[in-house]
C-alpha cells in the first residue's frame, strides 16, 4: 500500500482510536485552539498549505517496537521492549499526493540532536517487518530552525528521488558516519546527565524514563542501521564481508552510555 492510503486510513482521538492524535486536513489541525505547534514548524506549515492546500496531517502517530526486526534483536536493549503498548511516536507526518505520485514528510520538533531522533524514526518505521516498509521510497525525515528548509523539502519530495533528498537533508549535520557516531555518543551522555538531574524532582516517572529509553533506542538504531545501509565501509573497510560489519556496528551501537530502566527509578527523590 502507498503511502498516502496508509496514513488516511489512520483513525484518530475523534473517533475513540488510539492510532494517532488526529489525521485531516493541516488546515484544520493548526486552526484547532487546543493545539499547540512549534513556531517554526506553525510558519513552515503555513508555507507548504499555501502551495498544497490539500495536505494532510497525522499527528502523534504510534508505532509498535517489533521484537522480530534483525536489528533490534542485535542491538539487544532489552530496557525498550519493558514499554507497554506503542511506544514511538511519530510527531508529525504530513502527506499528499501530486498526480500519481504519494509522500509522506515526518517532521520532527528542532533541537541540537532532533536529526539523529528523525532518522532513528524513519528507521524504525520502515525496517523489514514494519507496515511502511514498502513505502520507504516515498518517506522523508526532516528537523530544522529554519521554516524555509522544511517547506523546501516537502516541495522536493514531488521533483526528486527521496533517497537523494534525504542525504542532501542529513548533510546539514554530519558529513560522514564517523562525524555522525561522535554526535550520537555526546547526544547519549548529555541525555543521561540530564537523566540524573531530572529524575529526583519527578514523583510520576514513568512517562519521563520512557522518553529517555525511546531517545537512547533511537540512538542505538541509528548507529546500527546507518553503519550497516553504508556499502562503502562494507567493501573499504570490511572487504565485503556483511560479518564482519554486522559486529563492528553492534559494537558502535553497544558504546552508547544509558542509564536502564531500573536506575533511574533507583536514582534518590528530593528529600
């Protein structure tokens, strides 16, 4: 199924469905009272209806985390599967379609690492097994401060392959997969100090340790999947062999400092 069909069929909060928060017209979901949507995406919003008046909206879509994936079998954080129910959620994904062609943009709420969470989301929503695999080819994942960059990369998504699109996005922030592994290892450390600053000053805690767990996840997905996606370091480094890069990848993604599940609930409360 292309990607339009699938994000329509979508039910949401309106119609008792925990599928997603809502799914309709952008027109509609920013023009609600008791939405409240980051200035700059609001403003690249705004510029994209202007040109596709007709695009819709998926807010807060939820997606399981399959046990089955390969990936998350290696990556083996076994913290990520203690989370009940659908646990990643997909803050906003936009779709339309242009003659016969569909796209969904995902657009996620800029921050210092919002790029590793975007493609650490766009992984998990289209590893083998999950229900837009087919449609990968049809997905872009996009974070900015800038509302320009983000209405320039839905019009893309209609005038060239979204593969293409998605490396020129990814180029903002890191150059090559090295760059990008020291970005994610300070992403981890600085989210596990806040981790230990945060936490004695929340009495319900489990919604919190649940975004700290999804966010150190969706570190550990991006350090895999990209090293593995990335056929010149199979051939120059590893000569080939897919083995060889299998364990190299784990072991990037196994440096990643976390603090699990039960030590964050051990950490002291404020007396």
């Amino acid at each position: 199924m292309a990607v339009y069909s699938l994000l329509y069929e979508k039910k949401d909060l309106r119609k008792d469905s925990e599928d997603c928060d809502f799914n309709g017209f952008l027109e509609d979901y920013v023009g609600q009272d008791q939405v409240t949507v980051d200035p700059v995406i609001k403003e690249a919003f705004g510029m994209i209806m202007e040109k596709y008046p007709d695009v819709k909206i998926c807010a807060g879509l939820k997606e399981p985390v399959s046990k089955e994936a390969i990936s998350n079998q290696i990556i083996r954080y076994k913290d990520i599967f203690k989370l009940q129910g659908k646990p990643v959620v997909l803050p906003y994904m936009l779709y339309a379609k242009n003659g016969d062609e569909e796209r969904a943009m995902m657009v996620v709420p800029y921050s210092e690492y919002s790029f590793i969470y975007a493609k650490g989301l766009y992984y998990c929503i289209t590893e083998p097994g999950s229900e837009m695999i087919d449609c990968k080819n049809e997905i872009v994942a996009v974070t900015s401060d800038q509302p320009q960059v983000i209405a320039d990369a839905f019009t893309s998504m209609f005038k060239q392959k979204c593969g293409a699109l998605q490396r020129n996005l990814d180029s903002r922030y890191f150059r090559n997969y090295d760059e990008l592994k020291e970005k994610v290892y300070a992403a981890a450390e600085e989210l596990k100090a806040e981790a230990q600053t945060e936490m004695p000053g929340i009495v319900e805690r489990n919604p919190k340790i649940y975004t700290y767990i999804i966010r150190w996840f969706l570190m550990k997905k991006v350090l895999y999947v990209q090293y593995m996606v990335n056929k010149n370091i199979l051939n120059s480094v590893h000569e080939g062999n897919v083995r060889k890069q299998r364990n190299q990848a784990k072991v990037n993604a196994d440096a990643i400092k976390f603090l699990s599940y039960s030590e964050m609930w051990r950490i002291p409360s404020e007396s």
